[in-house]
C-alpha cells in the first residue's frame, strides 16, 4: 500500500456494536484505515456500486434478514 493511503473497508453487519469492536481490532495493527459499514442489503449493495473498496469484512447473513 503506498505511503499516505487508507485502506478502505467496507464492513457488512447489523450491529452498531460490531462495527466499534471490528475497528477497535484493525486499529491495533493498522493506522490508515478507512472502515464504512453498511447495515442491511441495500446499503451494501449501493455502498458497493460507488465505493472503491480495498477489502470487504462481513458478519451479514442474508436468510436472517428477509422480509
């Protein structure tokens, strides 16, 4: 990764909570980061359309998020 640049995650889970103990976790060995979450499928699905992702982290599953 070049110097300067963030690393861009974009982290899929439905807890708010998840999203603090995720970042709190990749602090400790990453400094540049830039770590987004989406909470359902359509934030991730538009969230993924205009983002330029370096990794995607997910604890979303989608059979326990139907209508």
């Amino acid at each position: 990764m070049s110097a300067g640049k963030k690393l861009r995650i974009l982290y899929v889970d439905g807890s708010p909570a998840g999203l603090q103990v995720v970042r709190a976790a990749l602090r400790e060995s990453i400094d540049a980061l830039d770590l987004v979450m989406a909470a359902d499928l359509p934030a991730f699905e538009a969230l993924l359309r205009t983002g330029d992702w370096d990794f995607l982290l997910s604890d979303f599953h989608p059979s326990s998020h139907r209508n």
